[in-house]
C-alpha cells in the first residue's frame, strides 16, 4: 500500500525535482517554474521522498472596484500521471492555498484547461476569454498614429500608466515591480511606448516576432494599454506598419482591452477570433472580499443574500450586504435572502461578469424581485471584467 504523501515548501532541490515531473505531466517544459521560482511560494507532494505533484503560488492583489484585493494566483498546478485519479490535485490545491490565506488572501484566481475540475473545487469563470487576429493591411487602412511619437523600450512612467489603467477594471493585477522584468525575460517581448510631444506616456505595448517557414514573420502582441481612444488608434496603427513582414497580427488571449476598438472601426470587419480557456476566480472569504473591494461612491444598499455551495442540500450562509460611502460590508443575519446564489455565481457577481439581470437568471441566480436583483447587479457593473495578466 502507498504511503500517504506529505505536503511540503519546496526547497532548490525539490523545485527542481517538481520542474522535470512538471514537464512529464504536461508533456513539455514550464519555463514559469524557473523563472518564478524567487517570487513563488512553491508546494510539492512527496510520497516516500519523491515529489509527486507541485504548483506555484503568488501573493499578488486583482483591482475590483479600483481597489487591490489580496489574491492567491495559482499556476503551474501538475500531478504526475502515475498518481493522478486519487484527487490529490485537490489535496494540493487546499495546501497551496493556506499560506497565501495566511498572508492575508481573500479571493483566488487560476487559468486552467480543467474548466469542470476547477469548478467542482470552487473557482468560476466571470467572462470569456479570447485571442484575436487581425490582418495587418486592414489596421493599416483603417487606423492613423496622428501625433503620437513611438519610442523603443519601457518608460520610466510606464508601470504607473499600466496601474492607473488597470484600475479602472475588475480583475487586473497590481503588478509587482519585477513582473515586467520577468515577462520580459520568459517571451523575449519587444516594448514601444506612445506619447505625445512633451508629454507622459499615453500607451505602451508588447510584442514577440518569430520567423515563419517560408517568408516573413508571425507578430503577437502581449500587452496593449492605452489611455484612450486615440492613443489605442496609434498604437494599432504602429502595429500595422509591419504589414511588409508581417501578414497577420495576433492578440494574446484576453490581451485586448473589452472593447469594440476594431469592431467600431475597422474598414473590413474580418477578424478572427478564437476561445480560449478563461480565468477563474474563487471568493475565499465573503466578508473580507467585500470589505476590501471598492465601491461606487453614490451607492446606498442594503439587501439580505443567501450564498450555498455548488452540491445540493447544503444550508445556505446568509448575509446582510450594506454597502455605503464607497464602503461595503457583509455580515452574518437570519433574515431570508432577497438574492441567492452559488460560491460560483458570488465570484462572478463580485466582478461584474453579469451586466443584466436577464444574464444572470440565465445563470441560475434567484431573487424575491426584479428590483432587488437589479439592485444588486448594479453594485459590480461599473467596471468590466478583464484580466489581461498571464501567469
């Protein structure tokens, strides 16, 4: 009989045995272990010394509501194939979380190909994910750079424009000093940043290019941020001006911001446009989730809510949802929820996945009324759903 696996913080030695089993488990090697490996918490399994699964875990704060929530971001997740079947992919994800709880994390993202597996263990999808692309000849006739200067690498400003503009979503990262460095190492990214002429950087992107068999280069773009319509013109303008080497440019899955940028104006609306598995998060403690995220300012709710687990039969927790002055709290009561709702749809509620009440009906979601659910909803729709960060 096999021994029970013990679940440890792994040391150089034992990250290095997680690597090679990882690259096992997933058939080619994760490149996010190396470079990751000095900003992760990393936890393996070990059965009888061996490591038999890992992942990767960072304590980095989302915006929701223009405020950083503590998050645990989960990546790199891998069990060995000759011990998968035994859940202890579960087992692992509960060991992962409890130091990142204990630092203070209150909700968790992952992006996973196992979108049932995740599910069943408490995270849920807000939003679609996709990649996108475009051919350059169609960018090129139908966007202009105007007045903006194109620059070649990352301004000083840049991280301040990228966290002012994540802000204004829900779910981007509070990206930590070295995530560039990092990102910028592990895809070889090429940066440019736009701005107009004495003034502070409208706009930056990202890109890799790679050599195509037969002629020219396929172009991939890794960031865009951009201050507003004009700077989101030029800098996709800037990308068509490889249309000499490059046919088609691509869009990383949920690298574009969701908004109608080519839909509104592209001269031939063609672009292709591909799913991809989406972000998942998962609420890991309601009251300081919802104490901690930002609020619209000119909101005054009060509304009793019942939150129960995905699996039927299960006594539900019901809360009092007040929030006030920008300001929100969740507290025990016994009064019946006016609005009940899975784990699952709580955490798309909390980012605003559902903008009509109709979208979340469609869901699942009950209410005693279409007021108190409209009233409801209104509390996380003023800013998108949008995770642009890969990990």
């Amino acid at each position: 009989m096999n021994s029970e696996p013990t679940f440890v913080r792994a040391d150089d030695s034992l990250t290095q045995e997680y690597d090679e089993m990882a690259a096992r488990s997933f058939g080619h090697t994760i490149d996010d272990i190396t470079h990751l490996h000095g900003h992760a918490d990393v936890r393996v399994a070990l059965r009888a010394g061996r490591v038999i699964a890992g992942g990767l875990g960072l304590f980095v704060p989302q915006y929701f509501g223009g405020a950083p929530v503590p998050s645990a971001l989960l990546a790199a997740g891998s069990v060995a194939p000759e011990e998968r079947g035994e859940r202890l992919a579960a087992r692992m994800v509960h060991e992962r979380l409890r130091p990142l709880r204990e630092r203070g994390a209150v909700i968790s993202t992952i992006s996973t190909l196992s979108n049932g597996y995740a599910r069943h263990l408490g995270w849920q999808a807000p939003v679609p994910v996709h990649a996108h692309a475009v051919r350059a000849e169609d960018l090129k006739r139908s966007f202009h750079t105007g007045d903006f200067h194109i620059e070649h690498g990352y301004s000083p400003d840049a991280h301040g424009l990228q966290q002012d503009l994540a802000r204004r979503w829900n779910g981007p990262l509070q990206r930590p000093t070295w995530w560039q460095d990092w990102k910028t190492t592990e895809n070889r990214l090429t940066t440019y940043y736009f701005h107009r002429p004495g003034l502070p950087t409208s706009g930056w992107l990202s890109l890799t290019t790679s050599r195509r068999d037969h002629h020219g280069t396929d172009l991939t773009v890794h960031d865009f941020w951009a201050e507003d319509h004009n700077c989101a013109a030029a800098m996709l303008a800037f990308l068509a001006r490889h249309h000499s080497r490059t046919e088609t440019v691509h869009f990383r899955r949920g690298v574009l911001p969701p908004a109608p940028l080519l839909l509104h104006n592209l001269h031939r609306y063609r672009v292709a446009t591909r799913a991809w598995h989406p972000w998942m998060l998962r609420i890991l403690d309601p009251r300081g989730a919802v104490r901690l995220r930002g609020w619209p300012h000119g909101l005054d709710l009060e509304l009793p809510i019942e939150i129960g687990q995905e699996a039927p039969r299960t006594t539900p927790h019901r809360f009092l949802l007040r929030i006030r002055a920008g300001a929100g709290a969740l507290t025990p009561t016994r009064d019946e929820g006016h609005v009940s709702l899975t784990t699952g749809q709580f955490a798309v509620w909390y980012a605003g996945g559902w903008r009509s009440p109709e979208a979340a009906r469609l869901s699942g979601v009950r209410a005693r009324s279409d007021a108190c659910l409209s009233a409801f909803l209104r509390a996380t729709i003023l800013e998108v759903p949008w995770l642009p960060d890969h990990f």
